[in-house]
C-alpha cells in the first residue's frame, strides 16, 4: 500500500487518491533510460552538491520560501559539496543502494562523475535523492545491518521524481518504489522527507505489508520521521554540518510553505502526546510512537538506540499494534543489551501511555 509523507492539516490533506491506477500505468514506463542509451564509462565515486540537510537547518532561517524553485531564494552556505558513493559506473544516478529516475527532466548524466547543480535545476533532486538514500542505507550499514545483524533494505531502491505535478511523496510496495513530487517546496528538496519514504522501503523490507492495520501504519509514519532525524544528524556529524533548528523538528523546507511558524516543522518528535490522545490518523498518531524512540535514543545514545528500534522492528506482525510493538522491542533491547537497556526501552513506551507498559 502506499505510504504518505503528508499528514492531515488545515490546509492540506494527503491526495493519494489522485494516483488512479490508470495514472500509475501510463506513468510506469516513463523516465528510463532507453535500452540504446550506452553513456560513457563514468566513476563509481562522483561530486554532488546537495542541501546540509535542508535549506532551513542549514541557515536556521526560518522566513526561507520557495521562490518558484529560484536559485536566489536559498543561500549558497546552504549548500555542501559530496562524494557520491556507490554508483555503477554507468555515468546515472545509479548504484549499489539507489538508482534514480526523473519524469519531470532528462535523467542526469555525467560521464566524469560530476553532478553538481543548484536547486533550480531539476537535477539537483535526482542528485539530493541519490545521495540522501545512499546515505541513508550507509547509516543502517554502519549500524551492523547486513553485516552482524540482518540486512535492512540493503538492496537497490528505486525512486522517481515525477508524481505528475501533485505536491505529494509515497512509496508504493506494488513497485518497491519511492516517489516524490513537486509543488511548493520540491520535495526532494528536503533530506528528511526523502529519508522518511526510504524508512517505509526499510519496514517494507523488513516486514512485507507492514502498515496493515491503523497503529501499524501509525508506526510505520513514526519510524520514517525517526529516521529521517537519525540519518540527517549522522551525517552532519560525518560531514562537519551545523544544524540551527530544533533537532525533533521534521522537514524543515518542505513545511515553509504550509505551516504558520514561526518554526516550520511538518511534524515533531517532542509533542508530549500519549496513547489517549488517538484520533485514528497515521501521522498524527505516529507522533506518539515517535516520540517514544526519540526518548529511548535520548537516554540510550543514538547507535544503541538505532541498532535495537531497527532490529526489533523485524519480528513485528503486518498489523501489529502499539503494544506488541512495545513489548517486541523491549525483548530486543533485552536480547542486546541486557536488562537495564529493556527497563529504559519500556519506560520510554510507558511515559507514552502504552498499554502493556
């Protein structure tokens, strides 16, 4: 099923439903790379230049607005140059983790390896998507995913930056596909929203048809903004790159357009709300789950927090809700790190008011 970035708010709803089915099959064939093309011998390490983040963590300036996509409206200190780690060596955005299509411009190409573009360039989204889910993927390997422990959608993922116009993000199981679209703020634009779709390809690895049921797909929403945090503090510590926003603030750039301020966040992982406070929406109720793991990984430290939310997430059911799922990663944090770790792990789920806790 597919799995939304959006969640409900005053005004904006998600818009899944304008991906009729008969839109999905006309789009399918679109934006590959033709079977003639033979580019150039390219390099298994390119130059990228990518947001620190995004525009807003970067700068911390909160007033940032899209500008149509003008190169002018975002300052260059936003700004970072990287390696692309992990290409084929086919000159595409294409590698070991990621491979990347683009339906609204040509398909970036470079036989030199350099991708270097600002965000006027619809390039510079097949570049941001790239580089964030290859880091995303890296993180988890450095965590021991696919080493020590089980892998976690270490495989290729595909992802298209297309959704016809509709200011939108999802990822499609039928596909094993990660979308974003345009409008607004682009949203490939922002490292946490394309980090957020890349953790409902991880569920969906991990457990096939995870978010099968209300809490379940309420998990799944929590897990994505929990790793979109993770991914991007990881890497600006690798990278020497200050955040100037609130750490539990999520999408900070792609929210601008939307929410009031004076700080832009599409959701956040402090919001202090508890299992009572349900209102049967995924998003919504994920902020409770969420706020679960970012207090474990507060009190745990970030890679042992990693390591048991990712792992424990392997034994829950399709339809599991906030119970099992709590009393599943409690026994995981038992499992690894014995029983202080477990007694922290279910404190964390009790101050939210889990049943079961």
């Amino acid at each position: 099923m597919p799995r939304s970035t959006r969640a409900p708010r005053s005004v904006r709803a998600p818009r899944l439903a304008l991906a009729t089915a008969a839109a999905l099959a006309t789009l399918a064939g679109l934006g590959s790379v033709p079977a003639a093309a033979k580019p150039a011998p390219g390099t298994t390490t390119g130059t990228g230049q990518v947001f620190k983040v995004n525009p807003v963590q970067a700068t911390g300036d909160e007033t940032l607005t899209d500008g149509k996509d003008a190169a002018s409206a975002v300052p260059a200190s936003a700004y970072a140059t990287v390696a692309l780690r992990n290409l084929d060596g086919s000159g595409y955005l294409s590698g070991r983790w990621a491979a990347v299509r683009s339906e609204t411009g040509t398909p970036v190409h470079s036989a030199t390896g350099d991708f270097r573009f600002t965000r006027d360039a619809d390039q510079f989204e097949q570049v941001m998507a790239y580089f964030w889910v290859n880091e995303a993927q890296e993180y988890l390997q450095g965590l021991g995913f696919g080493s020590e422990l089980r892998g976690a959608n270490d495989r290729v993922q595909n992802v298209r930056l297309n959704q016809w116009g509709s200011d939108n993000s999802f990822f499609t199981d039928k596909k094993d596909e990660i979308r974003f679209g345009k409008g607004g703020v682009d949203d490939a634009e922002d490292a946490e929203v394309i980090v957020h779709e890349y953790g409902h390809a991880v569920h969906e690895a991990q457990v096939p048809g995870f978010g099968a049921s209300p809490e379940a797909g309420a998990i799944g929403e929590a897990f994505g903004d929990y790793l979109a945090v993770a991914v991007g503090d990881a890497a600006s510590a690798r990278y020497g790159w200050t955040s100037r926003t609130p750490e539990a603030c999520v999408a900070d750039w792609d929210s601008t357009g939307y929410t009031d301020g004076p700080v832009h966040c599409l959701r956040r992982l402090d919001t202090g709300k508890v299992y009572a406070d349900r209102v049967g929406e995924v998003h919504a109720d994920g902020e409770i789950w969420s706020q679960a793991l970012y207090d474990i990984r507060t009190a745990l430290g970030a890679r042992t927090a990693d390591r048991i939310i990712v792992n424990a997430q392997f034994s829950f059911a399709p339809d599991t809700d906030f119970s099992a799922a709590a009393l599943a990663t409690v026994a995981t944090a038992r499992q690894m790190y014995g029983d202080q770790a477990a007694a922290t792990v279910r404190q964390a789920f009790a101050a939210r008011q889990i049943p079961g806790m």
